[in-house]
C-alpha cells in the first residue's frame, strides 16, 4: 500500500458498523509498531492505524 492508493478502514477505527473507504495520505515505518497508515475519508476525516485494519479496496 502505497500513498494515493484507496483503502477499506476498519470498523475497529471508524467506530461504524462498516468498513469505510478512504485514500492513504501517509505511510510510515514506526520501529515499535511496524507500518502505520493515515488514510482520509470522503468527509475529511482521518485514521490512522497499524497495517493490518486496512484493506485494499477494489
């Protein structure tokens, strides 16, 4: 997953019964956490998380 790309953003993150889409807007390499992504969703709001509660959307 590279920045631009769009994403799925878990439920674990949003707080919605869905997965949101959202676009990557950072991609980072945090020594304790491994690779951590900020994505912004279509009403501005952003999330960021470790990799793995986030999918690649179709």
């Amino acid at each position: 997953m590279n920045q631009g790309d769009y994403v799925l953003i878990s439920p674990d993150l949003t707080q919605l019964k869905e997965w949101v889409r959202g676009q990557i807007i950072d991609v980072e390499d945090n020594p304790f956490n491994g690779k951590v992504i900020s994505a912004r969703t279509s009403d501005g709001n952003i999330f960021f998380g470790v990799i793995n509660l986030f999918r690649p959307a179709a």
